[in-house]
C-alpha cells in the first residue's frame, strides 16, 4: 500500500536575460534575450518546520524568494556559466535552504521548462497546440462527447535526460524537430480520420503519441494531453491517469496564527483544486473515468466548499491547505474511489499537493 505524501509547493516569478553559448553558431538563443521565468519547489517538510501549522507554504515561498533573489533583473551568465533551464535548476537546488526538497522547476516560458527530481534527473518538458476536431464513437446517446467538436488541446512532452544520451538539457529544437511530423497530421485536422484514432479521447491521444515519439526519444517519460484547461490525462507508457480541475472563491481565518498575524483575519483565496484519478482503461469506452463524472459526483462536495467561509466547515479544524485536501480526500472516498492526488493551490504555484497513488508528475503553471 502506497503510503500517504503531502508536498508543500510554492513558485516565484522573476525576469532575467541569459545567452546559451553552448548551442550552434547562429542559434538564436546565443544572442543575449530574455524571459520571465518561474522558480517551482515541492518539498515534504517536517513538522514544526514553519511558525505554526498552516505558514508552511508562505515560508516556503519566502525561502524560495530569496534564494531567486540574485537572478531577478540580472544577466544570468554572470551567476551560471551556461543558464539553460536544467542549470539553473541544479543552482537553485543547491542554494535553496529548505529540508525534504522533492522537486525543483524551472519554467523559461508557457511552452518549456525543466523539473529536476528527488534522483536528480532533469525532466525537460515542451508544450505544443493542436487545433483539431473529434468525436467519441461509444459514448451513450445523447452524451455531448458524441458530437462532432473541437478543442484547442495542448501536449506536454516531458523527457528524462538520464534515459538517453541527447543533450536535452542544452537545446529544445530536437523534440521540436520530432514533434513536427505529428503535428502535420494531427493539428487542423479532424482525429477520427487518423489511423489508430478512430475513438480519440484524451486517454489514447495520449498513448497515440507516445507509440510514435518513443522508439525516436528514449527519453520520453511521459505524454500529457490537455483536452481542455481543466482536464486531461497522462501516459508513461503503463499507466493511464487522468485530472479535473476546478477553482473555488472561498474564504477562510487561520485559527492557529498567532494573535496579531493578518492570517487570523477573514481573507480569502481564488484556490486552484486538482483531482487526480487511476484507474484502468475501458478498452470499450476508451477512457478511465469520464471527465463529466468526476464533475457530477464532486458537485455535491463543490457546494460545501466553494463560496464558503472555510473556518466554519465541519470536520475541519482549521482551514489550512493541507488540512482542507486531507478534508476533501475524506470527502470524495466513497463516491471517487479513484482519486488518488489532490492539489490545491492557494495563489498561482502555492499551495499543497497529498497523493497516495504514487502519483508524481509535475505539471507546469
């Protein structure tokens, strides 16, 4: 039985310019530019660690926060010799003063960055679009995913650099280069008329493209298919999942703050809430669970937190970020026995992830 996890993850925007001198002569990214990228930690703390239960995830920006501080507004070749996204990420690792670090990620733009794991091995992931149609054959009469649709889907790429011997870390024009063809023959185009895509959900879509990215990239760890913002699924190559997103307007007063802190005030968070769910393909249906099940069976719970005063919630003894997804994995148990991760972020990137499935894939903000 996989043992209960809770990650405590902040992010911290910051605007620096690089040159990445060890790409080819003419490579654009040789010339000085800039980004505005995004610092990531996930990190399992323990107890005690913060001032009280409930200021773990604003101490943990904080620290995150001054260890970016020297990369904000500088040219980063004067702090790392070679900034790609990986190296600056092995810097922060090295200079974060935080315990039970799991995660540390480095996003250049919306459309890459690197995660560099508890092993150590960089995850370097791309972003691509797809504007195509589909319908779903074996759906129920009447089921909206019948029709003929469309949807603006995205595709996350993520490579493990330790499984291969390209210099992933360096450059992202070869997974360009790969994704290119796929992207010929998927985007503006209706998947049902793919071979091999016949019942196109987000699920085989995802599978699709790993059977043809992989015998080219060793490295491919995993696909992520986003058919909407607020949902999609991911394949390595073994296990399907899937995620529902959602946001909840919600109020809430820390109970355990100390007298004086502005936390014990009524405030409140536009909280990002994710749902992580397994469990094994329908080879019928095509799917693991329908996206518009997870919806409809959470409603019930939705209601009781979303436009709520939380520190009035039953069952919850203070409505810290943890405490509110070990609330909610209580509350879904019964009717959602696949959940198996839930995140919940307080502000972009801040937050907690609790997960007993084994679950750990880091998807960018």
């Amino acid at each position: 039985m996989t043992l209960d996890r809770l990650l405590f993850t902040a992010a911290i925007p910051f605007e620096a310019a690089r040159s990445v001198g060890v790409l080819p002569d003419g490579h654009r990214a040789r010339r000085l530019h800039g980004h505005s990228f995004i610092a990531k930690v996930r990190a399992e703390l323990p107890n005690q660690w913060a001032a009280f239960t409930g200021d773990e995830v604003d101490r943990l920006r904080a620290r995150l926060a001054t260890a970016v501080s020297p990369l904000d507004y500088q040219s980063l070749n004067e702090t790392v010799g070679q900034p790609t996204d990986e190296n600056l990420a092995r810097w922060l690792r090295r200079r974060l003063d935080v315990p039970g670090v799991d995660t540390i990620g480095m996003q250049s733009t919306a459309h890459q960055g690197v995660d560099l794991d508890a092993a150590e091995h960089a995850h370097l992931w791309r972003r691509y679009s797809l504007q195509s149609a589909h319908r779903l054959p074996h759906v129920p009469a009447g089921h909206q995913c019948g029709r003929m649709h469309g949807h603006g889907f995205e595709i996350l790429l993520h490579a493990d650099q330790d499984l291969g011997s390209k210099p992933l870390g360096t450059d992202y024009d070869l997974i360009d280069e790969l994704w290119a063809p796929i992207d010929a023959e998927l985007n503006h185009a209706c998947l049902n008329d793919v071979p091999g895509l016949e019942n196109p959900t987000s699920e085989l879509i995802a599978a699709w493209i790993w059977n043809r990215l992989k015998p080219a990239l060793p490295e491919l760890s995993w696909v992520t298919v986003y058919e909407t913002a607020q949902c999609g699924a991911n394949f390595d190559g073994y296990r399907y999942r899937i995620w529902k997103e959602m946001t909840l307007d919600s109020s809430l007063a820390l109970k355990r703050a100390p007298v004086g802190d502005q936390r014990r005030r009524i405030h409140g968070h536009t909280y990002t809430l994710r749902l992580h769910l397994h469990a094994p393909l329908d080879t019928v249906m095509g799917w693991t669970v329908d996206f518009g099940d997870v919806k409809t069976l959470f409603v019930p719970v939705f209601k009781r937190i979303d436009h709520q005063p939380l520190h009035e919630l039953p069952g919850l003894e203070d409505p810290d970020s943890a405490s509110i997804a070990q609330w909610i994995r209580r509350e879904v148990a019964e009717d959602l026995p696949a959940v198996d991760r839930i995140d919940l972020y307080e502000t972009r990137g801040c937050g907690v992830i609790l997960s007993w499935g084994g679950a750990d894939i880091a998807l960018p903000i």
